[in-house]
C-alpha cells in the first residue's frame, strides 16, 4: 500500500506486513509470540494509539492450539487466516498441525519469526540476548517443508506487501493449503523508504481457481453410470464446499447409485439418504461396475480390498494427481482435476440428457434396493447402542447415541475418536453440510483447537469433538481451555477413556496375529487408568463430568449441555471399555 504522500515519513516493514494482512481480509492473528516480534508487537502498540483497526490478536499458550484454530476459522468460513509463532521452535510446535491442515488442504499462513543474524554491527533488531544465538539453524524451513504450497523468507522491508500478496494467492489457490513465511527481526524493524513502495492490490493478486473439464470427457463418464449395472461413489472431502453434498445426492438419487466415504473428512452426503452406503467401500469396490472417486486421497485399502478387475473407474478431485503424496497407485480410467461443484454439475446434466425410460426404470429399482440396505444398517447401528455396557466399562456407542440425542441438527462435530471413529460417525450421524470434521492427517490432537476456531466463527452453534484418552493427551489440554476461556469460545469435549492407544495394539495384530506380542499380551500401549481428565477442564474454569456408571450418562450429558449454553466449556470424561 502506496504512502499518502511521497513526504511522508518511512515506515516500518512491520506496519505495511500488518496493512497487507488487513487488505487481504485477515480477521484474526493466533499467536505465540517471542523475543522476535518485538518490531511487530511496537507497531500493533502504535496503531492502537492511532485509533487503527488491526487483525484481532488471539494469544495460545501452546502453538498447537493456535495452529488447529486457525485451521478450524478456515474450515468454517473458506478463508484462511494468519498464525505467528516464535522462530524455529515456535515452528517445530506447530510442525504437526501444520501436517493435518495441509492433508485437509486448509488455507493457512504461518509466519514464524527468524532469529536475528547480526551481532557486531549495531543494526536496529540485531540480537541482543542469548536465544537469539541458539535459535539459528541452518534451515528453518525444513521443519515445515513438507507440509507448505510455498515458503519465503521476507528478505528486503519493501517487498512486506509484495510477499503477503504472493503468500495469499498460493495459500488460497486450489487446492488450497498452508504457507510458511518466515520473518527476520531486523527486516521487520527497518523502515520503507516511501520510493521503494509499489502497490500489490488485492484486484491484480487473486487466487487461482479450479475450474471445469471438456464436455466428451464429462459425458464419457456419464455414458458409463448411465449404462452401469452396479455403480459406486467413493468421497472424504468433496463437503468442503457445503454445495456439493447436495450435488452428489442429486447424482447418486438420479442414477440409483450407492456413496460411501472413507476416512471422511466433511459430511458429503446425508446419513438419512438412501443412497448413503456407510464408511466402508472396500465391499463394494469389490463387485461394482463403475466406479467414481470424488475428493477422496484414499479411496479403500487394497491390502484388505479386492477391486472388481473389470470395473471402469473415472476420478474427480481438486488434487487429481495427489503430487504431495509419493506414491499413490489408485488405478483410474479417467482422471479430470477441477472443481467438483462444477464437474457435479454438468455431469448430472449430461445424465439427464442420456436418460432413457429403461435406465429410469433400473435405477429406481437400485434405488429400492438400496433404501432396504440403508434401512438394515440403521437397524444395526441402533443395535449397537443398546446395550449400555456397565460400570467401568460403558459402551461407547451407547454414550454417543446418547450424546447424539442431545444435540441439534445445526451443531457441529468433530470426529478424532480413532479406537471408536467408526463408532462415532454411526451413532452421531449428521445431516447439513459443514456440521461434520474427521481427521485428514496422522496427527493427534488436531479436533481441539480446530473446534475453538470452529466456535469463533459460528459462535451460536454448539461445537462438540470426541477423543480417546492417547488423544486428550496429544491435544494440549490446559492451552485449550484457556483459550477457550479467555475468548469466549465454549467447546464440548468428550474423552472416550480405553485407557490405552488400542491402534498401537490393533496394528501390531495385523501385522502379528499370533506373535509374541500376543502371547504375552505386551502391546507397550497402556496409558494411566487414574486421570481425571475433566479435572484439566475443571482448572480453566470448564463444566467436568466424571461417568463411569452407564446409568448415569443422560444426566451428565445434560449438565454439559447446560454448561454449554450457559457460555462455558465441558468435559465429560467417560470410562467405556478398557483396551
């Protein structure tokens, strides 16, 4: 942004990184900040005594809580927004949330301080304390390199907007994803001269979108459904823009075709729709004729899963290729990248003009048949839960439905149950669009802080997320709930207590069915049985509840709900089945 006058008095590298931000519409700054933001933290002083509107500052104790809620303000809203850390360990710290926001391709930007380099020089920021020798390693972004579209070091106090536009545009092109940019302090603090600026407005820097396919190859793919005699549709994350789920329905209802999703990361087609399958393909991977992988990394796990060889299988995705992954072996018939509203869209249209009086009829009878599936399945799933379990060992699914029941269409839920996922997708089902989040990556302790982001942004829907006691742990508990606390962001959290990592002691099975493990019963994957983790809760001011006795369920789920309502957080510690 240009200077109002070219007399006007240079100014900081810091004051045109935050005057960008703002531009770009960067709401919130989640930090955890440190001995090199000294120059941003003057100006932020400065503008407030200028009367200044800035980004809205929200401090975390841990940096895995502002990473995850960051991520989860831009779940929420479509709208990445910005977290400050603290130079290279401020990064490592948030190294692993960064991993599940880019696995969700979540747009995020992470700037992170650099230690200053200068020392003997006298150069305004240099360093001037003991961290600042220790915090220098040869390749900061190393830590993250892995998990970014992009990462920059802003090199020069004149190009703080030119980098934030370049930074914006990657994070929020499709498929979108995090950045990293790191911030040394001297450049921070060193002034602009007024004819060095140049504008980078947010009209000629725009994100880059993705976009339709060619019409024969849409209709290629619609010759098949057209023709299938047993169809499938296998997505995770084509929810994410909350117009799809409406779309595959329509698509699904209209051919008599079968959705599962696996390893759901958003809600991508009703649970009361007839079509929906469940969240395991594989089965039906293994007899369908045509297939079709929409927004899905991992579509079934071939090791377990034997595909129909004579299938004809067509991929839609925003990341087509999956080139962050090193390998992926997936085989496709046809493979179209591009925006699955849009794709959706005209595929339903190119079926629709294919349609003929003997394809209307096969696809109402799968649709009859399907809806009896559904029916069946539901009957097993409320079969699961009735059975409450006893004391000290509470059916999980029997504490889910129960938790269900309390809730209303429109509140939101996060699945990081791991052990119990499973269990808590079939007995909490959800209905709208953006009322679902599973876990995109492998590391633990993302539903917390992605639910206080979740919160800040709808802050009239209640926000619940369930975790085992290995991920309670994982999820930094106290920074949690005192961020929860302090900004007005209540969030119910519900511990499904095995005591244990039973994926520890499940892959070690797979692997050694009757191993020594096995005979010993060795697993090296048991976790404290006397937590008290509503105690955590309790200490940042939250609603605890203790359940160990079935019978006491409904009334503790209650009090949390009124806790809930009443503006402040829960934690409703529940002892089910040991591992």
């Amino acid at each position: 942004m240009l200077p109002d006058s070219p007399h006007e008095t240079a100014r900081s590298a810091s004051h045109h990184l935050l005057q960008a931000l703002l531009d770009r519409g960067i709401d919130y700054l989640f930090c955890n900040l440190g001995t090199d933001h000294a120059p941003l933290i003057e100006e932020m002083a400065r503008w407030r005594e200028a009367g200044r509107r800035l980004p809205e500052l929200v401090l975390c104790p841990h940096e895995n809580t502002a990473i995850h809620m960051a991520g989860g303000y831009a779940v929420a809203t479509g709208r990445g927004q910005a977290v400050l850390v603290h130079v290279d360990a401020g990064t490592a710290n948030a190294a692993m949330g960064l991993h599940n926001l880019f696995r969700a391709r979540v747009p995020i930007l992470l700037m992170a301080g650099r230690a200053p380099a200068t020392t003997f020089n006298g150069v305004e920021g240099g360093r001037d304390t003991y961290v600042h020798f220790v915090q220098e390693p040869f390749d900061q972004g190393s830590v993250v390199r892995p998990y970014v579209k992009w990462e920059y070091t802003l090199p020069w106090p004149s190009m703080a907007e030119e980098v934030i536009a370049r930074a914006h545009a990657v994070m929020q092109s499709d498929p979108p994803g995090p950045v990293y940019l790191m911030l040394p302090r001297e450049v921070l603090a060193a002034p602009c001269p007024p004819a060095e600026l140049h504008p980078f407005t947010v009209a000629h820097h725009q994100p880059v979108r993705a976009g339709g396919a060619r019409p024969d190859d849409i209709r290629r793919i619609a010759e098949r459904l057209v023709a299938a005699e047993d169809p499938l549709l296998v997505t995770a994350y084509a929810g994410r823009n909350p117009r799809v789920p409406a779309l595959v329905e329509a698509l699904a209802t209209l051919i008599g075709m079968r959705v599962c999703e696996f390893n759901s990361v958003h809600l991508n087609i009703r649970r009361d729709s007839p079509c929906f399958g469940g969240y395991l393909p594989g089965p039906f991977a293994e007899r369908a004729d045509v297939g079709l992988m929409l927004d899905v990394d991992v579509p079934w796990v071939p090791k377990t899963t034997n595909v129909n060889p004579k299938a004809w299988w067509a991929q839609i995705d925003v990341d087509a290729l999956k080139r962050d992954m090193p390998m992926w072996g997936f085989a496709t018939d046809l493979r179209l990248q591009g925006d699955s509203e849009l794709l959706l869209t005209d595929l339903i249209e190119a079926v629709k003009a294919l349609a003929t009086p003997a394809f209307e009829a096969r696809a109402a009878a799968r649709l009859v048949r399907l809806g009896a599936e559904h029916a069946e399945r539901g009957q097993r799933v409320a079969d699961a839960a009735r059975a409450p379990g006893e004391s000290g060992a509470i059916n999980a699914a029997h504490l889910c439905a129960a938790i269900h029941r309390a809730l209303g269409e429109d509140d939101i839920v996060l699945n990081e149950g791991i052990r119990h996922t499973l269990t808590v997708f079939e007995q909490v089902p959800r209905q709208q669009p953006g009322t679902l989040l599973g876990l995109p990556g492998g590391g633990l302790g993302f539903s917390a802080g992605t639910a206080l982001g979740m919160k800040l942004a709808h802050p009239q829907r209640r926000v619940v997320h369930f975790v085992g006691d290995g991920t309670f742990y994982f999820s930094n508990p106290t920074s949690t709930y005192a961020v929860a606390r302090e900004y007005g962001v209540p969030i119910f959290t519900v511990v499904l207590d095995n005591s244990g990592w039973a994926a520890v002691k499940e892959s070690t099975l797979r692997m050694y069915p009757r191993g020594h493990a096995f005979h010993s019963g060795e697993y090296a994957s048991l976790l404290p049985r006397d937590m008290d983790f509503a105690a955590v809760g309790e200490a940042a001011g939250a609603h605890g509840e203790r359940v160990s006795d079935p019978k006491d369920i409904d009334a503790a789920v209650a009090r949390c709900i009124r806790a809930l309502d009443e503006g402040r957080s829960a934690v409703l510690h529940a002892r089910i089945a040991p591992l």
